[in-house]
C-alpha cells in the first residue's frame, strides 16, 4: 500500500499538533522527579560527608532507570556498579536489599535470586523511595563504606521526601 506525501504530512501534522511539549515533559504518577531525585543525592552526600566516608550514589526512578547519580571524590570505581544495582534491586522488587538478602540466604524461599536479572545485590545499602502517601517512586542505592555505612548513608537520602 502507498501513501501520498500529502498523506503522510497530513498524519504528521496531525499527530504532533495532538501532543503538546508540556505533555511530553510530564512525570508519571507515582514517579520521582529529577528535583526529588537530585534532594535524595544531597542529602545521602551530607550524611556521607559527616560519617566521612565516600560513597556513590545511585537514584533510580519507579521503572528502575537510572534518574540521579553522585560519585563522591575517592570513592571506589567499582562501588559504581554495585550502587546502581543496590538502587535497582530494592527497586525491582520492592523491599530494602537487606531484606531480600535475608530472604535469600540458604533454605530461604528466594535463595539463587541473585543471578536473575543480570545480576542483583543483596547487601544493605538499596532503600525504597516513597512519597508521602507511602507510593514508591523510586529507590536509592550507596555504595563505599561498610554494608551499614551505606544504608545509614541511603536512608538519610530517603528521608528528605517525607520532609524529615
């Protein structure tokens, strides 16, 4: 089947006259912001900062993707990847990485789930973000000092949605 160039222009015209760019720059709902993002990352680097300890620091939004990062100076380089995985995994399946280590450890009911999805971490350090309403809009990952360094560092981080 052929369409004219008239046709297709028509189309064109159409469908973009029908989306408008404020439409297009909507956040979802229940989706974080990069505003609440980048407050989520200056406040984990003001905890980080004051235990002294350097960290990176991973924001994923609600579908997991990538929204906000820090790597503050001497933090490790391959603490880099496992910030973001600690973000996604507390993400993807919607509770803390300490809980989901706990869960899959030997004899647990999710024991092996560490190598689904290209890889998951299951140490402390990958937090929830939740709105006031308690929606989860995202997740924060830290990685650099000890296991509990980095969740202290993430909650910190979290708490600057509620206003806390």
């Amino acid at each position: 089947m052929r369409y004219s160039k008239t046709a297709v222009l028509l189309f064109s015209l159409l469908f973009s006259a029908s989306v408008s760019s404020a439409e297009l720059t909507k956040t979802l709902p229940g989706d974080i912001t990069l505003g609440q993002a980048q407050a989520v990352v200056q406040a984990a680097l003001k905890k980080a900062e004051a235990i002294k300890v350097p960290v990176n620091i991973a924001v994923v939004d609600a579908g997991g993707n990538l929204k906000a990062f820090a790597r503050m100076d001497n933090a490790f380089l391959g603490s880099i990847d496992i910030a973001e995985r600690k973000a996604r995994t507390a993400r993807y399946f919607n509770m803390s990485t300490r809980e989901l280590g706990k869960a899959s450890q030997p004899g647990q009911p999710l024991y092996g789930i560490e190598v689904t999805n290209g890889g998951l971490v299951l140490f402390a350090g990958g937090v929830l973000l939740t709105d006031k309403k308690g929606t989860i809009v995202g997740s924060i990952g830290v990685s650099g000092g000890t296991v509990d360094e980095d969740e202290s560092v993430a909650k910190a981080g979290a708490k600057v949605l509620h206003g806390r």
